[in-house]
C-alpha cells in the first residue's frame, strides 16, 4: 500500500497547480463560508480524518484564504488527497484521481484497492491483478468478490486510464445491493470519487452547493 501513497503523493505535487487553476476558472460561485465553517460542515456531512491526520494536513496544502476563496470546492479535493508529511490518505471516504496516470503494472491494482478503501466497507476485492504491456499496448485487471472472479480487457491509451472500469465497478453495486453508489465530482482531467447513498448526496449537495454526478 505504501507504493500507491507515493505515488499518489507525487501527483499531487505534480497536479496540484492544474487543480488549483480548474477552481478558479471553472467552478461556479458558491456563498463564502470561513475555512472552519467548511470543515465543520464537512464533519458534519460525515467527513472524517484517518488516524494521526488532522485539519493541518489540510493546511499544509492550501491555506485558509485559498479555501475560502473556493469555498467547499477545494475542500473536498484536498480531503480525497494524501497528507504530505505522513504519506497516507486523508480520509477514506474519498479519493482524488487523475485519469492520466497509468505508467506502470500495478496501477490498476492500486485503483481497485483505493476503490474500495473508500467504499466504507461495502465492495471487498481479493485477489486484484493486473497487467499494462506498453509493447504491445494491452492492459487488462482481474479480482475475486464475493465468490466470484472477474477480468476485464482494458482500453490501453498510453497513460490514460480507461474508463470502463469504473463503469463496471459500479455495476457491482448495482448487482451488490450496496447501499451506496460512487459519485464523481469533476475537476477537468482529475476527479473526486465519492461513495454515498442518495440522501447523503442530496444532502451534500444541499450544504456545499456543488454538484457531483453518480459514476
């Protein structure tokens, strides 16, 4: 695991700046709310911090004037990144993804784990595989759940992650019954997966006043 949080944790360094700049040409006003007053809605939502990880984290990334500046927006992109200082993920009930990220074998693997990290228990995969062969431009990913084993041919598009994947991830709630979906809040190329019943998304909706779509 300690190999996706790096990686992860260098995107951020790379990606970052492209984030911030989405906020600020993309996404629509919101009333201003003080940094404490998003956090305490966040919290109140049903946002919270893993183990050791605290409101500094967040500070550590942005300050409060830029989150006050794009109010909730930056919030929830920055609570589904890693903490920089402690190389692991802020919370586990969302995680921030860029699609242009596929460099090595593994990297599907690492999208299924964090899938369902932040599936609050709901989707449990074992036995992830995968295989990227930029020679011959082939990808595919492979798992077991819930006694039966799944592969599916990926799209191979370079460093582009194929988005089928997650189309089928979420069919598997839908043949579950999992009690909640995975939403997705875009930030242009990178996105906010979120995992949420249907009032916990009206709810959010109503308290941050953006507008994630389901998967």
């Amino acid at each position: 695991m300690k190999s996706i949080f790096i990686v992860l944790s260098v995107a951020v360094i790379l990606y970052s700046p492209k984030v911030y700049k989405f906020f600020k040409e993309n996404v629509h006003k919101i009333p201003k709310a003080s940094f404490e007053e998003q956090l305490t809605a966040f919290k109140e939502l049903g946002y919270t911090f893993n183990k050791e990880i605290d409101k500094h984290d967040l500070l550590y990334l942005y300050n409060e004037e830029d989150y006050e500046a794009e109010p909730y927006s930056l919030l929830y992109y920055t609570w589904a990144e890693i903490a920089d200082t402690k190389d692991k993920p802020i919370s586990n009930n969302c995680w921030h993804f860029d699609y242009e990220s596929i460099e090595n074998k593994g990297d599907y693997v690492d999208i299924i784990k964090n899938l369902e990290r932040i599936s609050d228990g709901q989707l449990n995969f074992t036995n992830v595989q995968d295989n990227i062969d930029f020679d011959n431009e082939t990808a595919w990913v492979s798992f077991d759940i819930n006694g039966t084993h799944y592969k599916y041919d990926l799209t191979f598009d370079n460093d582009w992650a194929d988005h089928v994947l997650f189309e089928n991830i979420q069919a598997l709630t839908e043949k579950y019954n999992t009690k909640g979906k995975f939403t997705v809040y875009s930030l242009g190329q990178s996105v906010v997966f979120d995992f949420m019943t249907e009032t916990k998304l009206q709810n959010f909706k109503k308290v941050t006043k953006l507008d994630p779509k389901w998967l």
